[in-house]
C-alpha cells in the first residue's frame, strides 16, 4: 500500500505505445482506476524492458528480443522483471497480456508471493498464432498438422509443451477474466477453469454535430489496415458496387504499410487518434467492420455505436454475437465478398435502418467499477 492507502497495482502487457485493442483497453482501465490505485505498467519493446510510473520518468533494462514462439526462460529479462517487482513491490499484479515475455513470466510473476490475476484478450494462450484464424477447432492447435501448416514445420512437442506451461500456471493465478462469453467459451474447450466476463467499456464522447452535406451513402471503416481485418474484401466488394451507385463512398480510416490503392469512391485518410472520433464517425452514415478472424469483443463496434451509427459487421466471433441482423445491424460471411456487396447495397436501396435503435454501449467508468471489485476480492482472498 502506498501512504494514501491506494493498493500498487502493476500491469504487465505486451507492448503500450502500438495502436491496438488491447493497448487502447489499457490505456482507458488505467486512468479510469489512477484515482483508486497507483498504476504502473512494465512491457518489453525493441530488446528492452520499460516501466511506467506515476509522476516519474519512465526506466528502461535490458531484456531479449523475442519471437511469437516464446521460449520458456529468457536470462535477462527475468532478471530485469525482479528488478522491476523489487523497485515497485506491488500489493497485486494484473498480466492483461504474455506476448514478448518468455513463458515462464507468469509462474515468475507467482512465485514473487504477490497476487495475481490474468486477463484475455485474444488466442494467445491457446496459440502462438493469437488470431486462430483458418482454425476453427482449437483442440486441434497442439497437432503436427497444425503446426506445419501454421509454423512451416512441426513443432507439436514445442506446442504442447507450451500448453502444459500455461495450464499449469493459470491454475495457480488468483482470477482470469475476458471480454466476451464467446471468448470464455472458447478459453473453456482448453482450459478448465473460470473465467470471469468483464466487458470492455469506452471513454464517452460526443459527436460533433455535422451539416450532412453529401448526397450519398458513406461507409466507414475504422483501425489499422491488416490481412485479418478484412479491410481488402470490402474495398473489392465496394468496386463492385460503385458504377451502380456513384455517389456512394467508402471512407477508410487506419495505417497501412503499403501504398493505398486508388479506386473511384474509395478514400483513405491514414491513422487517426481516439481524440478524433467526436470529428470523424458523423461523417459517416454506416459503419462496415468486416473482420476475417474471430474478434473476442470489438471495441470499434463499442465506438460506432456510442456515435449513433448503424453498422454491417462479418458474422463471426464475440463480434457477431453482439450484432442482431436485422435489429441493431447487419451480417456477413467473413471475406464473402458478394455478400458484403449485398449487404452495403441493400443500406443503399432500403430506409429500414435509419429507425434502427442503435444500443447504449459500456462505458469506461462501469468497467472499471467492475474491475475495482475484481482487484479487491484477489487482495482479500
């Protein structure tokens, strides 16, 4: 406890800086909590080790350049890890993710007699390969097949040591929790035990208020331009349907680390921050999410809504459970890129959706109310 009487709380992620779901999930637990807890965050980026902590500089050791196939003991960051639980000497330690650390970070993390408690966010703990895109059975994650078609070679004896590792130490940590039941449901096929579901909340904000001053339809696209996105099926299936409809637009918004393409209607505007989306999202009528792997929760659906914008996602994960076709949204085969064509034209051609309710989203502060209590029952137990 600090003099205040505010637990030490300290988190340990796999990266802060990059501008993804899990990273944003912090950022927004944490300052939501600063006022109850003394927040620090310890993650591992460009072969070191960084530390984050209220009102001082942040500090850097050495540490080891990780690959995605983790292996179980890394020398020097371990090292630097007990530098690091010795500097801070937390009440509790909350791992929200294990990429980049060896995997032996979360029996290290035990074995320093501090609670711990673990949060999920992807497949990480069931595979390398954290998206488990193309896998539809994870119990099937473990096999040779799998791993030469995912690896290149077999590395099965690697894998399966690697899911004994992390059964074994999640036995021992305090409490798991995850954003989704789709996702709890899934963690439950390999591990057995409970996983509590705290969903995601967003930092509330208010839509500009816009003139609509375009005569057509705008689509929207929010997030970074990956594979597993999906983002390359909507951009074919929009080309289709633009000669029909050309004042219709799709507007893209997200890094890319290749040119964008030039295509009629189409516009990509590059990376944007969160302070942006009060300016961004009532420029756009609709919001398109069409995601190729299974999203555990996303937050972009959270933000889309909390604009007010009717949205068409793919069919498929947490993502698509949340969605009612129809009722708050339509759906999609994921990467189907005639049904995407139908779904974008049928917004275009019908007014049902302008009545649609679109539903209250959670906010930043209930989640973390939730996570409060959560913290509380593993210092007490």
């Amino acid at each position: 406890m600090t003099q205040s009487g505010k637990p030490k709380l300290l988190y340990i992620c796999h990266c802060f800086n990059n501008r993804a779901g899990v990273e944003e999930h912090l950022r927004t637990l944490s300052a939501a909590l600063k006022q109850t807890y003394q927040i620090s965050i310890v993650f591992p980026e460009n072969g070191q080790i960084h530390l984050m902590r209220p009102g001082q500089p942040n500090l850097s050791f050495p540490g080891e350049r990780l690959s995605i196939l983790a292996p179980l003991k890394a020398p020097q960051t371990q090292a630097s890890l007990d530098e690091v639980f010795k500097l801070i000497n937390p009440d509790l330690i909350h791992i929200m993710h294990f990429v980049n650390w060896p995997l032996s970070v979360i029996e290290q993390a035990i074995q320093s007699g501090r609670p711990v408690v673990m949060s999920f966010h992807d497949y990480y703990a069931i595979t390398p390969h954290y998206t488990m895109q193309g896998e539809k059975d994870s119990s099937q994650t473990t096999t040779p097949a799998y791993a030469v078609k995912l690896f290149g070679k077999d590395i099965s004896p690697y894998l399966l040591q690697r899911r004994s590792i992390i059964t074994s130490a999640l036995g021992r940590a305090k409490a798991l929790a995850v954003p989704s039941p789709y996702l709890a449901r899934v963690l439950g096929q390999i591990f057995p035990f409970d996983f509590k579901v705290i969903e995601y909340g967003i930092r509330p904000f208010t839509p500009q208020k816009v003139i609509k001053n375009w005569t057509g339809l705008r689509f929207g696209y929010l997030g970074s331009l990956l594979p597993q996105k999906g983002w390359e099926s909507l951009f074919t299936a929009f080309q289709k349907i633009a000669p029909i409809y050309p004042q219709a637009e799709l507007h893209f918004f997200g890094g890319m680390d290749k040119a964008a393409p030039v295509s009629p209607g189409i516009f990509f505007h590059g990376i944007f921050e969160q302070s942006d989306l009060p300016q961004i999202l009532p420029h756009l009528d609709v919001g398109i999410i069409p995601s190729v792997f299974a999203e555990t929760y996303s937050l972009v659906l959270s933000e889309m809504w909390q604009a007010g914008l009717p949205v068409a996602v793919s069919n498929i994960g947490a993502m698509g459970e949340r969605v009612t076709d129809g009722v708050n949204g339509r759906k999609f085969e994921p990467g189907n890129i005639s049904q995407i064509a139908e779904v974008l034209t049928w917004f275009l051609e019908q007014d049902d959706w302008r009545m649609w309710p679109v539903p209250n989203v959670r906010l930043d502060l209930e989640m973390a109310s939730e996570y409060d209590t959560w913290y509380q029952n593993a210092l007490r137990n």
